[in-house]
C-alpha cells in the first residue's frame, strides 16, 4: 500500500493525518492524539509549480516537498521541525505566501546543548508542541501518552533488533530489501510498524549477503536505484548514518522517567549525533567509527545531498577525521531521482578497488 493510500485508508479509520517535514520531532505527541504522521522526504511529487516559488540552490527534500503539498493530499496538518534554514523557510512560505489553509506547526529542538539547559529548552519545546496541538486538536485521552511513549519504545526496540542483525552478519536481506522495510516506519502506525520489523527480522535470519561490507552516511540511500546498483555489485550496506534512517532511533535504550513528556525528551536527547542539531564533529566521528567496528566495514561512503548545507558544511572534516584514524573515506553527490548516474558508479566502484 502506498503512503497516500495507507494515509486515506487511516483518516476513514478515524485518525488525521500529519505531513512531516525532516527531520527529528516527537511523534509520542501525535500519536497520543491518534494523529498519523507521515514523513515528506523524497516524494515522487512534481517540482514544476514548486519550482515557481523557490530559488534554484534549495535542496531537492524542500522542492519535493513543496510540490507534494502543493498538489491534492490527505493531509489535516502540518508540522515542521527546525532541521535548516530551507525548511525554516518553507514553514512561512506556505501559510504566509501561498494560502496554506491547514494549520502549520512548529517544533524547534536544541541545538548543539545538553545536559541540564538542553533538557529544560526541549522539555519546554515539547510542552509548547503540546498546547498548540492541544488547540487544534483537543487534549489526548487520559494515559494516552504514556501509551504512546510504550509505542515508541517498542519500535525503536524493533529497528535496533533489525540494525544490529544487520551488522553482525546475520540478516540474510538485500540493501534495498532492508530500506523498503525500515522506510515503512516513516508512516506506519507505531504498533504495525514494530510487528512489521519483527516479523522481517525472524524471516530473514541468516547470513549476510556476500560482499564489500560498507557504511554509508547521508540525507538517504538516493537516487531512487542506487541500492539495487550496490546490490548487483556486490557492495553491501551494513551499517548507515543516514539522517533519515541510522540516526532517527536511539542505539541504546534511553532513561524512561515516569512523566510521559521528558521520556519523550529522553528520547529526542538520546539520538545519534547529527549536525541538523549541532553535534560536535568529535561525536560523529566517534559515532561513524563505532559503525564502521560493528559492521566489519571497509570504509565510509558519504552521500552529499545536493545543496544540504547541514550536511556539506561536516562531511569534508568527517572524511578527513576517519582518514587520520586509518578508516578509509569516499565522498559522492547525489540527487532524488530515477537512476544512479554512470560516473557515480564508477568512482564507487574504483574506491572499493583501492582498498587495502
């Protein structure tokens, strides 16, 4: 079932339907008010009318965007985490400049913060999300929360299950199988989304597909082929730092205190680094290199989303700090589209052919 008709199929269960932008937000809070969201990453949607209204140097995510929500979609509300400057900006231009109708939300994480001060700002970030939802929603059931908080507890168990699997040899599933299933969560409700996890790790138990294990870092595993390309090269993903994917769920249980609202803060803080957020260029080259130990890889691939400047501005000093620790770097740029480039391949190809 597609994303748009899994999200009509939710709104004449009952439930509304949320449209997400990239990239970290709590979705406890909707789900408490039986809200679905769906993530806008990558959308097959055309750009020609987003085109119209943004500048030629903003990043495929935002122009996709744009035109997914610029066409007819089964969409009650919008919500747009503080990832960068782009998506900032989309938030205004929609109910500002183009007559966005449905109401626009806002959630603004902290950024490069912790401890004591990053705990008091996002516990009040998530508190603010709370009211104005509240507003336009009305206030969840008694309980409902903690359900929620249980819920994503049990999926993020599920995705770590299915990760680990992966990095240890033990996952007999192709790239593009594995991101088929994990890109499911990006709109299934929680519950049929830990079921779904599940059952794909029991089924696929068994031994790694042969292969140049690699970790790849990015926005996504883009353009659209790009993992059955790897497939058919024998060049196997076994571990991931996508933003999208590797860095959306926590590698270690978090803390869960008994109020809902600051296990959902637990959950935001406990995050794998990312620079939408900040993070020290410290931590995610000690996160990559953990990745690369775990999985057995035999280098990092980065996937330059063009035009993601969150991104761009780390990966040259990422690449940098992992050839200094001896691990071996590669970085490509990519675009969302149908097929992956010729030349990309071969620069793919010739690096793993240098590899010690």
């Amino acid at each position: 079932m597609s994303r748009r008709a899994y999200a009509e199929a939710q709104r004449a269960y009952g439930r509304r339907v949320a449209a997400v932008f990239p990239a970290r937000y709590p979705p406890e809070i909707l789900w408490a008010r039986e809200v679905v969201p769906v993530e806008v990453w990558d959308p097959p949607a055309p750009t020609g009318e987003a085109d119209a209204h943004l500048p030629p140097m903003v990043c495929s995510v935002v122009r996709r965007g744009l035109g997914l929500l610029l066409d007819s979609q089964p969409v009650d509300l919008l919500l747009f985490p503080h990832t960068c400057d782009s998506l900032q900006n989309l938030s205004t231009l929609l109910p500002d400049l183009l007559g966005e109708r449905r109401p626009c939300l806002f959630f603004y994480p902290p950024r490069g913060a912790d401890g004591a001060a990053g705990r008091a700002f996002l516990l009040e970030e998530l508190r603010a999300l709370s009211r104005n939802l509240d507003a336009v929603l009305g206030e969840p059931s008694p309980g409902r929360l903690r359900e929620a908080v249980r819920w994503a507890r049990e999926r993020d168990e599920a995705l770590r299950g299915l990760y680990d699997a992966r990095a240890r040899g033990e996952l007999a599933a192709s790239g593009e199988e594995f991101y088929r299933m994990v890109r499911r969560t990006e709109y299934l409700w929680p519950e049929e989304a830990a079921a779904e996890l599940g059952a794909f790790l029991r089924e696929r138990a068994g031994s790694r597909p042969a292969g140049v294990p690699l970790v790849l870092s990015g926005v996504l595993p883009a353009p659209k082929d790009l993992l059955s390309r790897l497939d058919e090269r024998g060049l196997v993903v076994a571990e991931d730092d996508f933003l999208g994917l590797g860095r959306r769920f926590p590698r270690r249980a978090p803390p869960l205190p008994d109020d809902p609202l600051e296990a959902a803060a637990e959950r935001l803080l406990a995050l794998p680094p990312c620079p939408t957020q900040g993070a020290p260029l410290s931590s995610r080259v000690a996160f990559l290199e953990e990745l690369v130990r775990r999985s057995s890889a035999r280098a990092v691939v980065f996937l330059a989303l063009k035009f993601c400047e969150p991104e761009l501005f780390d990966i040259p000093f990422l690449a940098k700090g992992l050839e200094e620790r001896g691990l071996p770097a590669l970085v490509l740029e990519t675009e969302p589209g149908a097929e992956t480039p010729a030349a990309l391949l071969t620069r793919l190809e010739a690096f793993v052919e240098s590899l010690p």
